[in-house]
C-alpha cells in the first residue's frame, strides 16, 4: 500500500519486470498476456457461448431487471460496494479545484454567454455562486434560488417543467451519474470536492438503490439530486436540459446495456452535455474475467457516433494479486474520456 502522504499512481504507471516480485504489491499494471493465455481466454469465450440462456429467461432478465437489483438491495444494502476513491486520480476532472479549470476552457472555446458568470480575479479564488440557502421548489426537492442561466431556460420547454424546478439550476458546475448504484462514486464526490458551484445528478433504475442514496447520512439535496431512471427506455426524460452538464460518468454500466440499444443511450446522454464537456467511462475490457466485452474501437464507435470527439481511449491490462493467499488473477479494463466539441467546432 501507498504510504501515508504518498500520492496515488494513475493506472498503468505500475510495472512487473521482475517476476519474483509479483507479491510485493496488490496490483500490476499493463500485464501483456502470453499467446497461451490469449489462446485459453478465447476457447473459454467460445466455451460460455455455447451454453446460452433460454429465451424466457432472456426476456425475463431484460424486462425485470430492475427487480432483480431491488433484490440484491435489499439484501446487501450499501455493504457490496466499496466507494471509488480511484476517482480522483483516473478522472482528475472531478478533484476539487479542476471545476474551474473546465469553466476556463469553456470560456475560451465558447461564446461567454453560455457559461455563467464568474468572480473576477481581484475578487478572491472560488466561482461566483448563490447563496447556500436550500428552499423546496413545487417538485418537493430542495434547490438554490439563484437565477437560472439563459440557454438552460430555454431548454426547459421539452421537459414539461419550469425553470425553477430545475434542480440544481444554479449550479456553475453539473455532474450526471448514470447507473450509480447506492452512491459509491456521487458520495466520494460530494465529500471530496467541496466546491459551492457544484451540483451532482445520479440515477438507477433500481429503486431501492435511489432510495439508499436518498437517505443516506452524507446526501445533500442541496448538492445532489438521485432519482430512478432507465437509461435504456427512451419515453423517459432526464430532470436536465440539453446543454447542460460538465460531465457524464459510466462506471461499470454501458456493459450491462443490451449492445443493440447501447448507441441510442449514449447519443440521448451526449445532447445533455455542454459544449466541451465531458462524458468518462470506465467499463470491462475484452475477455475480462474470460467474457466477451468491450474492444477500444467498438467504445470510439459508439462515442464518435454520438457527436464526441476522443480524448482517451485506452486499455488496462492489470495483474490483480492475492497476497495472503498467494494467488495471480489478471483482469482486463478499458477507460475512456470523449468530449462533446466546443462551439466553435460544434457548429
């Protein structure tokens, strides 16, 4: 383990090149797999492709699904997941003070009438926010008051609701989980970035899941908005107007995604970001645990198709270690950034 004060390595900055060592720490990085390995992981994928679910059951999965997670819920509550203090150090866009550098370069990409406003420099570091005050709006969830910005009023139209039931509408800085279980990536955020202009959506579509997040001791309406949503069921609308968050975060979730509905979802998700904001994932790689998942041009296609342009795209081979029971697990992840273009290039 690190030591104490040690900042923690990004993924992929951990090699072996002794063997001998492989004990000393927890974790490898960037393993390459020997051709017999490639060979085993292969015939297994073929192995597990031919013994397929039935139909029924098929349907069943896909249709109850969201039963099935309020099961495993209930039964674990918020004890099966750890939380993702990695965050911060793969994703360094959601660490406390890197909010204002994304503003920055939103203001120089963009019109200045797109972002809002901020301190001038002589005024003291920070963004220029509403007051801390937290009324309920009519929708019974609390809210700042402070005045809408003019594009996501606009915006407001196709949702059915006004702007002032707009939960987190004065928010300089917005952040949309999607699949966020009971909470293990939005409270690492909340309790770490402390920034007054910073608003978190997260949604599932378990219901218990939301409803574990929704009473849990760190959640702030006042910072955090979850609700229940199904990112695969295009009648349903998101509480956010296109245009209007910084970043989107996938971990673990577009896998879970029937292929043949993955694009749709990710194309609905990149119209809610503003220009040059972000949507990162982090998902398993191809033959991880000896399944068929992601390859890194299968992900781009998906993000290119959706109007994204790449800014990483890349593959984490890591050796994964047991040290008291002295056993060697490899494992495959793929970790991806795309960002919406700026105006300028957008059109």
């Amino acid at each position: 383990p690190a030591a104490v004060g040690e900042k923690r390595q990004q993924f992929g900055s951990r090699f072996l090149s002794d063997p001998a060592c492989v004990f000393r720490h927890n974790a490898w990085d960037n393993v390459e797999w020997s051709e017999e390995q490639a060979a085993a992981a292969e015939r297994k994928v073929r192995e597990n492709s031919t013994q397929r679910v039935c139909p029924e059951k098929q349907v069943d999965y896909e249709i109850n699904a969201h039963k099935y997670w309020n099961d495993f819920y209930k039964i674990h509550e918020n004890g099966f997941f750890k939380d993702r203090h990695w965050l911060f150090t793969e994703f360094p866009e959601l660490a406390p003070g890197q909010n204002q550098n994304h503003l920055e370069n939103l203001l120089s990409e963009n019109e200045r009438s797109e972002v809002p406003e901020r301190r001038r420099s002589e005024d003291g570091p920070g963004i220029k926010t509403a007051q801390r005050k937290c009324p309920s709006d009519s929708l019974g969830h609390e809210a700042p008051t402070a005045p809408v910005e003019e594009n996501v009023t606009q915006r407001l139209s196709h949702l059915g609701i006004c702007a002032d039931e707009f939960p987190g509408s004065s928010a300089t800085c917005r952040i949309l989980e999607v699949g966020c279980g009971v909470g293990n990536t939005v409270f690492p955020i909340l309790q770490t970035n402390n920034d007054p202009g910073l608003f978190v959506y997260c949604c599932d579509f378990s219901s218990t899941a939301i409803e574990l997040v929704q009473t849990h001791s760190a959640y702030d309406p006042c910072r955090c908005f979850a609700f229940v949503h199904d990112l695969c069921d295009e009648d349903q609308t998101y509480p956010v107007p296109t245009d209007s968050l910084d970043i989107i975060i996938l971990i673990f979730v577009l896998s879970a995604v029937v292929p043949d509905k993955m694009q749709k979802a990710i194309s609905r998700l990149s119209r809610l970001l503003k220009p040059g904001g972000l949507m990162l994932l982090r998902d398993y790689g191809r033959h991880d645990m000896a399944q068929l998942r992601f390859k890194k041009d299968e992900l781009d296609t998906l993000f290119t198709t959706a109007g994204l342009e790449k800014v990483q795209n890349l593959v984490d081979r890591r050796l994964q270690v047991n040290r008291g029971k002295q056993l060697t697990m490899y494992r495959v992840w793929i970790q991806c950034k795309y960002r919406k273009p700026p105006l300028s290039r957008a059109g």
